[in-house]
C-alpha cells in the first residue's frame, strides 16, 4: 500500500490575481500522525489543505500525497482522502442516512448496499437513532457529527479538516475533540488539522506546525508531548500548560499577538 502522508516540499502558491498566498512551504505529515496547522487568518491554512487535497494545483515545488498521486486503492474507486469544512455542508433536503450515503452512491453503491457502512459510521458518531432525520432537525454538533460520518464512510486513510469546531460551542468543541482521538486511534488516520486555537491544536495533535501571516511560511514546530491520555487530566496538567505556553509564544514571535487565555 503507498504511503499515506502528506509531503510539501518549496511549495509557492500564487493565484491568477497575482497574490501570493503561499512562499516556500515545506512540511511533512507521517502516515497515521495527527498534525495540526495554526495562523491568522488569510495566512493561507486553508489553500494548504487544497494543495494536498489535490483540488488546487501548486505554482512551485512538490505536493505528494495520496490524492496528488496515481493510487492503485484510489483507482478501484476507495476515497484515500477526505475533507471535513467548518460548515457541516449537509445537503438540506436529505436525511441523515441520505447525506452519509453520498460519497458511496457517487461510487456506484445503491441504497442497500450501502446501508452497513452508512450505519456502521452513524452509530460511531452517536448519530444511530437519527438516520431519518433531517438537518434542520439536528443541533450544530449533530450535524457536524454527521458531516465527519460521511468523511469516514469511505475509510479515508487521510483526514484534512479546516477548522471543523470553530463554529461549535465550547462543551460540544470539546467533546468532539475527545471523539475525535477516539476515531483516529480506531483508524490510524494520517491527519492535518486547521485551526486558529493554540489550545486546542495542542490538545489534539502530536505537532503544531505555526504558520506566518500572507505569504504564508512555516515559522515554527512544536512537538507535543505524547501523553498517556489525552483527557481532561493531561488538559488540566502541566506538560499541557507548558505546551501552550511555548506554542503562544511562537505565535507571538511570529505574529506580535497572543490569544486570550481558555
Ligand atoms: N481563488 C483565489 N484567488 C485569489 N486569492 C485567493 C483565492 N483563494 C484564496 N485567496 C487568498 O489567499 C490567501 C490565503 O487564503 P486561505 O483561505 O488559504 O487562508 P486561511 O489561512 O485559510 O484563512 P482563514 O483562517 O480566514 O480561513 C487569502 O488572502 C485569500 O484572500
């Protein structure tokens, strides 16, 4: 099987209009490690998720990913990699079930033929009672429950979310953070995670990679300290505390500003 991480090496990403969003990116993501991506806004997070989503093409350097490359898996018509937005992006005239089974149904799978998998993920976000339901019936967290349900459905191997819970109150942020973990310990997913949060960037991943304002630039890498469980003792304990504190101050060093405190 190819590698399931994510390689952008010199990459510069300059847009029809002549803005330069991009300069020089060079990061590496291992299969199955969970990376997360922090700057201001604009800073070009996002353009860095399509690069290795493989819907935006780079100006320079090399992407080699899963999806950027010719993929035997990924021929027999697996999705390698999956994409999960802050806006759930449900389809409002269907139903949970409905929304899940998309990704199959574009793959060729009918209704029935789907219906193991479409539950089997519903049910491992909690959403198994609510196959039938629509969007407008569900909470903010529901429906982005589902969205994740309907990114894991075809067993990515690879997870790029673009700050997935920035919409999300802090009880349901936390809570999908903790669920998360949960999901990619169950599937070594290789993930690169976008967000604007120290806190939870250091709570989720294993390294934070922190970003430069436009032209976007990898300023700095932090190594989190891999603790024994990422709950809520290791988000009260010291080496925690520590790791933001020296991830906020990259972040000032690179940006002049700190975020408030938790
Ligand atoms: N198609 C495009 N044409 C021109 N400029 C673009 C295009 N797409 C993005 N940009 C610009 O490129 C820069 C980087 O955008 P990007 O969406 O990657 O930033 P971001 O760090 O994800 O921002 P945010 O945190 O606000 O979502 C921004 O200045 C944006 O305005």
């Amino acid at each position: 099987m190819s590698d399931a991480g994510l390689h952008l090496h010199g990459v510069h990403k300059r847009h029809p209009n002549g803005l330069l969003a991009l300069q020089d990116v060079t990061l590496d993501v291992a299969p199955g490690e969970f990376v997360a991506l922090l700057g201001p806004s604009g800073c070009g997070k996002s353009t860095v998720l399509r690069l290795a989503a493989g819907l935006e093409a780079a100006s320079d350097g090399r992407v080699d990913t899963p999806a950027t490359r010719a993929d035997p898996r990924a021929q027999a018509g697996a999705a390698e990699t999956a994409f999960v937005f802050q806006e759930p992006t449900l389809m409002p005239w269907a139903c949970c079930f409905d929304n899940v089974w998309l990704p199959l149904r574009l793959a060729g799978r009918s209704r029935a033929q789907a219906e193991p998998d479409v539950m089997r993920e519903l049910r491992a976000v909690g959403l198994g009672d609510f196959a039938g339901a629509y969007p407008h019936e569900l909470s903010g967290g529901m429906r982005m429950r589902a969205s994740i349900a309907r990114a894991l459905v075809t067993r990515p191997r690879v997870l790029l979310m673009d700050e997935p819970f920035a919409a999300l109150d802090e009880f349901t942020r936390q809570k999908l953070n903790a669920d998360l973990l949960a999901w990619w310990a169950a599937h070594r997913l290789t993930v690169l995670f976008v967000t604007h949060s120290v806190y939870e960037a250091v709570f989720l991943s294993q390294r934070v990679l922190v970003m430069s304002g436009r032209p976007g630039r990898i300023v700095a890498e932090h190594r989190v300290p891999e603790p024994a469980a990422r709950d809520a003792a290791w988000r009260n304990g010291a080496d925690y505390v520590r790791a933001c504190a020296a991830v906020s101050a990259a972040v000032e060093a690179a940006h002049g500003t700190q975020e408030a405190a938790p």
